[in-house]
C-alpha cells in the first residue's frame, strides 16, 4: 500500500469553492479508482483554511499512474490553482504499517 497526507491551506475567500471540488475528487477517486482505498478529507478546528487529506492507495502506481491521469483529477488541479494558497501545498509519503479501521 501507499499513502499520501497533503497539508495545505485555502484562501478564506474560496472555501466554498474548494470543499465542493475536493469533495467532488475524493468522492470520485473511491467511486472510479480501483486503486484508491481512502480518500479522507479533514479541516482544522483552530484553523479552518487549513485542511488535511489522507489517502490510502494500493500501490505507487495507483496514485502516480491512475490517480493522477483520471479526468476528476485535472478537474481538481484546476479548482486547487485558485483556491489553494501558493506554498502551502505539502505531501508526505508513506507506506502503513497498521491500519486501525
């Protein structure tokens, strides 16, 4: 398995803009990629434009190869150009060792 946390933070101005198009993403990443077993998105209590996602893939090629070339993607990517603040986009890879759901 691989797994991805993203950090980022939102421009206050689009939050509305930028939970529908995540929510649109991660729904359709579980719905359309076989590939990807979770897709959960968090958003700060003290800091609410600041959001958390964790996904959980079945290998390195389910993220890089079909995650990445799947239409809703690109949809994303548009919607996180104006909604995400330049910079703040963070991703951390990691391989689970337990998973406790």
């Amino acid at each position: 398995m691989y797994t991805l946390f993203v950090t980022l933070d939102v421009h206050a101005d689009k939050l509305d803009e930028f939970i529908a198009a995540i929510t649109t993403n991660a729904t359709a990443s579980l719905r359309d990629e076989p590939g990807c077993l979770a897709f959960d998105v968090h958003q700060d209590v003290d800091t609410p434009t600041r959001f958390y996602l964790y996904e959980i893939y079945a290998d390195e090629d389910a993220f890089r190869v079909a995650h990445r070339n799947a239409p809703h993607y690109a949809r994303w990517q548009e919607a996180a150009k104006v909604c995400v603040v330049a910079g703040s986009h963070k991703n951390t890879f990691a391989r689970p060792l337990h998973l406790g759901r």
